[in-house]
C-alpha cells in the first residue's frame, strides 16, 4: 500500500481526498500510513495544507531578478522557487524543499531549510561605518552572486579601510558575521580580481603548513635507487610539446615506423604517483583542489611547484620517472599490441607547439635546428591522421567552439583578446593522448580491475531533437531518424555547416543539448569521443583522476601486494572520488570563466561608446546577447529597442512586424555598459541608439 501512494503522488497526485479516491485506502488507514511516511523524512506536509509531496535536497540558483531555481543532481529540469521562499537563503546554498504543482506541472520548489551554506567564507573590501553612535566593522562581498555584507565580531591587526580580506562567516538568525582570517591585498593591487574570484571559489593560493613540510623530504633529482626494476627508456628519442608558456610537462612522446608499415606510439607520462603517497598531507591537499586552475595569466597548481614544475615535470635532458605507454599501431589506426610500464626517461627536446607547426609546414630554419626531429614528426603527423580518420568514422564529435586567452599589461589590466589556435601539433598531441588514455581504460576494463572512467552519456534524446528542430528552422539540413540520433547523424549534421559564416552559434547549441563528461567507477562510454573505453591517464601533475588512475595501475597492475584487498579498498573509495573530482572539475571550469567575463567586462569598460559589429548568438525574453569577434558577449535588453519587438519563442526570433532577428544575424551594436564587478556588459543596436540622439 506505501509503494502504491508513493507511486500516486510521484505522478503528482498531492491532495489527501486525492490520494485516499485513487488508493482505494480507508482514510484511516491512508493517514497512517502518510504519518510515517512523514515521521521518516520521506514525506512533508506544510501546516494549514491538504498538500503531501517528497522531502528532495537541491542547490539553489537565485538570479538578479530577485527569484531562482533548485537544481537537482541527476535531474534535467530545475524547480522554480519564488523570491518570498529565498529569505536568508544564497546562490549555491544546498537546501531540503518540496515540490508542487504550479497549472499541470511540477515546476516549484519551496524550502523546508537549509542544509549546507555554500558560502562559508568571504573574500570582500573591509569598511568601518558609524552606525547609531558607533564605529562598526564590515567586509563587503565582492562576489556579484553573494552581495552581502558581514558584520565583522573579529579583526587581525593592521586592518585599513579598502583591505581586500578573507573571513570565516558565522550564520546567526538573519544576520552574518565574519572573522577576518588574511588580508589579501588592497583593492588597488594589480590582480587583485583575480585573486578574489579563485580564493571565492575556493581555490586556496597557498598549500597548507603540512605540505611544505612533505615536499621539503622529496629530493630534486632521481636517485639510482629510484630507477631499479623500471624500463631505461633515457637513450631514446622522447620529447615533450607544449605551449610556448607551459612550464609543467605532464607528458612525452616517442614516434617510429616499422617495416611493415605499422607504428610504434611511446607516451611516457610523469610517475606523479611515486611521490604522491595516498593519505599523505600532499595527497589530500591534491584531492581537495581535484585539478589545477588556468585564471589569465596565472596557475593555481594542484601539486606545489616543486613537484609540478620540478621533479615530476618532464623537463629538458634530466632524468624523470614515467608511466609509459607503449602502443603498436597498424596503418589503418587499429592498437595491434601494447605494454603499459614503469620507465625512467632523459627528454631530448622542450618542444613548443609554435616550433613543432613550422617544422611539419617545411621552415628550413627548425629543420637545421632540429635535424633530428625531422624524420620523428613527420611519421608523428603522418600517425596522427590516421588515427583521427579512425576516430572520425567511428562517430567522435569535433566541434568548433572558437576560445580565447587575454594579454595583460604589467598592472595586470587586459589590453588584448587573441584567440587560441588549434594547428597540426595540437591536434597531433591531443591524438596521441586521447589513444594512451583509450588503451589505459580498454586494458583496466578487460582486466576486471578498479578504474577511474571519464564518461559520456549519449545525449537525451527528446532534448537532442527539440535542438535539431531549432536548428532546422534556420534552414540548416539536419535530417535525422527521429527514433535514435546517433553520434554519425551529429557529426553529418556538423558537416553540413561547415560552410556556414557563424556555424560556431549552431556548433554551441548542439554541445549544449549534450550530457556533461564526467567521472565514474563505472565504464559508461564516451559518446563525444566515439570511444566504449576511456579513462584521464596522461595529465596527473594537474588533474587528480589521472593521478588515481596511475595509483591503480601500480599498486594493483604492477606491483599488486594482497591484490583482492586492494581492489576491494579502491572499488569503496572510487565512487565518493569520482563524484569530487567531477564537482572539482566544474568548479574550476566555472571559477575560470568567471574570471574570463570580469576581464571581457574590464576589456570593455576602455570602449564605452565605441561601435562594434556582432552576430546575435542567443535569444531570451528580456533581450538578445550579441558576440563579438574577440569573444566579448553583451547583452542587448528589450528596454533598449526603440520599438515594440515579441519574442517568438518557436522561431526563435524577435520581430516587430517589418523587422527580424534571430540567431546567426550581424548587428551594429554601441557599447553602452561594462562593469568588471558585475561582470556585465551591455549593449544597444546602433540604430536604436542613433533615434535617441535625434
């Protein structure tokens, strides 16, 4: 009878006279029943109401409107709280709520309490203000989606007004307080912003007492005693490729040619592991930040720097221990064989990518420098198609989202947006990484042993459909079989844009329809990739899954010790480190493009009234947002539009009756707003602006 109303009222029938008419219960009996289905947290039912719905735990959106939404883990669509149920309640906050029927759906959320405060510390501008006759102390929040102020009931010495500081906050009734733990600058210090929003984010700038005292036992150098047992790979000729910038080297490769026209792959990854020991401070320091953050011109490293710019980089010609992955590939892109071992390795060459792009395009001058790279990278290119060909036909997705990266000046203020380019060398890389990880994750899977999986769930198909339904209404060839879109369908849908001036809006739109990659004890596949096997193997200095994944192979693959025991303890710890590295990784991926649109606002706070010219790249109801070539993203709000424009939301259009616009549409727009705290920046369609002038 509980199975039959629990099935009741998750088809959203709330009401008790409801539940009793269709449970065919005796009101009695049904009252019972709910009772302990309440007194089990299973259940609520609000005072003064006839409403029962299920007890969910969610974290909490709000928007600027003032109102917001609960997003709940596993479920695609969000529930809608009113502004009047967010009181002492903030953005990110982990709530208990109930659901409830707003028309015919199940669509609103109201809070029962608060679970988990998201924001346990601030990072803000320290202020004393005189209130009521007396002096008292705040810190002012710096983070748009967090504007508070604390009460400050603890100082440190030395505290000046405008101190940028970072506090511990104490919820107390409705109020907040704070004790200032560190002062990080004055708010006129050059990267400062920055500062901030990672420290928000918390990432921590400095590693812990503890750390340091680790690191300072580990040796700069291999020693002899290091090596014995390992495969001497140092008399080969290994070398990394890297961004011109890039100062930890997580990997090297090695490229030959056989006489059969097979291919020796050699990926020779950073032993991270043999100085990473688990359970040590290092080790739960690395767990904690789950993977390195790239913020502008900085890097907060999930290893210090004495490990990941030193003695687990591969740097040039110094001996370092490996990981290797050693893959014999047939001429058709097919793994005919492979060893993965533990190896010591002398890097012959620092390699840029820049260097590595003019040697493959034939520069005489890299030729003479590197004559014995020659040969080496040309069959590395040669491999790399082939094996790109391979993964193309088997369905992988490559879409063409265009990046960018920013030039500060010496006050750490952008001067310039460049976009990232991806050339030959890249590509060449990332194809040779993505075959070592391929390999790793077939080999640990066949072998019935514990790994860490990077997955990617095929795309929901209703969601995936109503996208290509938009993208059809532009009038783009996106004929598909409605029943089951495969990855082949997306990637011919991809092809058919490629001549398309904005094809990048399109590119978005169908990334947005897919599943998030993530982390799993489990191998669920990876459908961007095409690939039924696949596993983060080959960047360990900067991201922890990789470095679990090397733990796993040596303490159970190569030097297993009561082996049953040990992938017993890895198969209960894998699935709470798959969900933080997961929620690590989208932490960082949010903390960096905060950090992008601060100084995309800051960029344009310089052009205030300049005119520029973009495409419309999404529609909302209160607005327009318009790209512009360097990246920059505005929006244009209805409020601006000097006529009455409706938003069609099946057309994904707005249009006053003579003029339209919709996605892919070049517009004139004049920069009319840009604040870097907001993070905002606002436009105005150039005509619109030019009728207000007259």
């Amino acid at each position: 009878m509980e199975e039959r109303i629990i099935n009741l009222i998750k088809q959203g029938i709330t009401e008790f006279d409801e539940i009793q008419s269709l449970s065919n219960i005796s009101r009695k009996q049904l009252s019972l029943i709910l009772q302990d289905l309440i007194e089990r947290d299973i259940l609520y039912h609000p005072k003064g109401t006839k409403y029962y719905g299920f007890i969910m735990t969610g974290n909490v959106i709000i928007k600027s409107a003032g109102y917001g939404f609960i997003t709940v883990e596993g479920e695609e669509a969000d529930y809608f709280v009113k502004e009047e149920f967010l009181t002492n309640i903030y953005d990110g906050d982990t709530v208990q709520f109930y659901p409830y029927y707003s028309g015919h759906r199940l669509t609103n959320g109201a809070i029962i309490q608060v679970v988990k405060r998201n924001h346990e510390f601030i990072i803000g501008h320290f202020k004393r203000r005189t209130k009521k006759g007396k002096l008292k102390s705040f810190i002012y929040s710096s983070n748009p989606k967090f504007p508070i102020k604390a009460i400050v009931k603890k100082e440190i010495p030395d505290l000046g007004e405008d101190m940028v500081v970072y506090g511990r906050l104490s919820y107390v009734g409705t109020a907040i307080e704070a004790e200032v733990l560190e002062v990080i600058g004055h708010k006129d210090d050059p990267g400062i912003e920055i500062s901030q929003i990672a420290l928000e984010y918390g990432f921590d700038l400095e590693f812990p007492k503890e750390v340091y005292e680790e690191i300072h036992k580990i040796n700069d150098y291999v020693r002899e005693e290091e090596i014995v047992g390992r495969r001497d790979f140092r008399d080969h000729l290994i070398f990394t490729i890297d961004g011109d910038d890039s100062k930890d080297f997580d990997d090297a490769i090695e490229v030959n040619k056989n006489a059969d026209g097979s291919y020796e792959l050699g990926v020779y990854i950073a032993d991270v592991s043999h100085y990473v020991k688990e359970g040590s401070p290092l080790d739960k320091e690395a767990l904690k930040r789950g993977t390195s953050v790239y913020l502008a011109d900085r890097v907060i490293p999930m290893l210090p720097h004495k490990l990941s710019n030193g003695i687990c980089s591969l740097n040039e010609n110094v001996d370092r221990l490996v990981l290797a992955c050693l893959m014999t590939i047939s001429k058709e892109g097919n793994l005919i064989n492979y060893d993965i071992a533990e190896g010591v390795i002398n890097s012959k060459h620092r390699m840029t990518y820049k260097k590595v792009n003019e040697l493959l395009k034939g520069s005489k001058e890299m030729e003479k420098e590197y004559p014995d790279l020659v040969e080496p990278l040309r069959i590395a290119y040669e491999l790399s198609k082939i094996i790109r060909r391979k993964r193309t036909k088997k369905g992988a997705l490559d879409f063409d989202i265009k990046e960018y990266k920013f030039k500060l000046n010496e006050k750490e203020e952008p001067i310039e947006i460049l976009p990232i380019e991806r050339d030959d060398a890249e590509l060449l890389i990332e194809d040779f990484m993505l075959m070592a990880n391929e390999t790793v994750a077939y080999h640990m899977n066949i072998m019935n042993l514990p790994c860490m999986y990077r997955v990617h769930e095929k795309p929901d198909q209703d969601k995936l459909v109503e996208t290509l339904d938009q993208i059809t209404s532009m009038g783009i060839d996106t004929s598909h079989n409605k029943k089951k879109i495969t990855s082949l369908d997306i990637q011919r849908i991809i092809r058919n844009m490629e001549e398309l001036p904005h094809k990048e809006i399109y590119h978005n739109l169908l990334l947005r329809s897919m599943m998030k990659a993530r982390y799993s004890e489990v191998c669920l596949g990876h459908y961007g990739l095409a690939m039924q096997y696949y596993c983060h193997f080959t960047s360990p200095i900067r991201r922890y899954p990789d470095l679990m994944v090397h733990r796993m192979i040596k303490g159970i693959l190569l030097h297993p010790k009561d082996l049953e025991e040990d992938i017993h303890h890895f198969n209960q710890i894998l699935p709470d480190i798959a969900l933080r590295n997961s929620k690590s990784e989208r932490n960082s991926v949010d903390c960096e493009r905060e950090v992008n649109d601060m100084l995309y606002a800051w960029y344009m706070e310089k052009h205030i009234n300049s005119t520029f010219l973009g495409v419309i790249t999404s529609l909302t109801s209160f607005g327009l947002f318009v790209t512009l070539d360097n990246g920059v993203e505005g929006l244009v709000s209805i409020d601006t539009m000097s006529r009455y424009f409706y938003f069609d939301e099946d057309e994904h259009s707005y249009t006053d009756g003579k003029t339209t616009y919709k996605l892919g549409d070049e517009v004139e727009v004049i920069v009319i707003q840009a604040d870097r705290t907001t993070q905002r920046v606002d436009f105005m369609f150039l005509n619109d602006y030019n009728l207000g002038e007259v």
